[in-house]
C-alpha cells in the first residue's frame, strides 16, 4: 500500500433506497500546485485566490525577514497543511495551520505568530534569543505595512 495524494485519501459514498438501493462515489478533485516566490504549497483547486493570497502574505513575511537580517538566498520552501493549531519548520519546509488557510487567507493584513516563527525556522534558525529578536521586528514591520497602506490606499495590492 503506497502513499496516497491528498483527493485519494477522501472518500464519501452514499446509500439511499426506495425499493433498490442506489450508490454514488464521490471523489475531491486532485490538489492543485501553488507557488509564490519563495513559497509551493498543493490545496484544493477552488481554493485558489485564498492559497495566493496566504503565500503571497508568507512572501512579504521572507522579505522582510531577509531586509532585517540582510540578503538570504533560499530556494523553495514547501508548505503543507496540518489540522493542529500551532505551526511546525525546518529547513525548506514549514507546516502551517489549515484554520489559517481557511478563515484569514483572504484578509491581506492578518498576520499569525506562525508565519514569522515558521519562516524563520524554514530559513535555517533555531529557537534562541536571537530567533526571537529578528521574529519581533519582523512582525513589528509586517504591523507597520498595515498603516502605511491605510495612510496611502493606493498602494493596496490589486
């Protein structure tokens, strides 16, 4: 038995009878790949503008953290949805809350304690003072964004 992709892993059949029974066999669509600069995630096809809206919010979170720290090279990152509430990295790969995805992917300014501290550790960082330090200025600028964009509407992403 292999490893099976996420539309193969669910599967919903239904029974109904009025005199003979009659079955369907419903299957999800196959995920679709997503990717924003450093960011590749794979998610429901439907759920395209939240998925880009999330990895384009991830995106802003790198370069900020990459402004902070100065120049980073990283190639990829892989993103994969996990059903608990807290967030998991390491390097090249960060595992984000699937509630994350749902309720705020589409507000451009929410920004969870995750996406700064899972980026971080996706880049290569360890748990550490200095983690720390860099994970508060970079969800201080991401705040900050927040208000310029208020003060100057125009610069709202389209």
């Amino acid at each position: 038995m292999g490893f099976k992709t996420p539309h193969e892993s669910l599967e919903i059949k239904i029974g109904y009878a009025i005199g003979k029974s009659v079955r369907f066999k419903l299957q999800p669509k196959e995920w679709s790949t997503f990717t924003f600069g450093h960011f590749k995630t794979l998610a429901p096809p439907s759920w395209g503008p939240r998925v880009m809206c999330y990895l384009s919010k991830l995106e802003r979170v790198h370069k900020i953290l990459g402004e902070i720290e100065g120049t980073r090279k990283t190639g990829i990152i892989n993103l994969q949805w996990i059903t608990n509430m807290a967030g998991w990295g390491r390097e090249g790969l960060m595992m984000m809350p699937l509630k994350g995805l749902q309720e705020e992917a589409l507000n451009w300014f929410t920004h969870s304690l995750h996406m700064t501290h899972e980026c971080l550790h996706a880049v290569g960082h360890n748990h550490g003072d200095e983690m720390g330090e860099v994970q508060t200025e970079g969800q201080d600028r991401f705040e900050a964004l927040r208000w310029r964009v208020f003060d100057r509407p125009l610069a709202l992403p389209r």
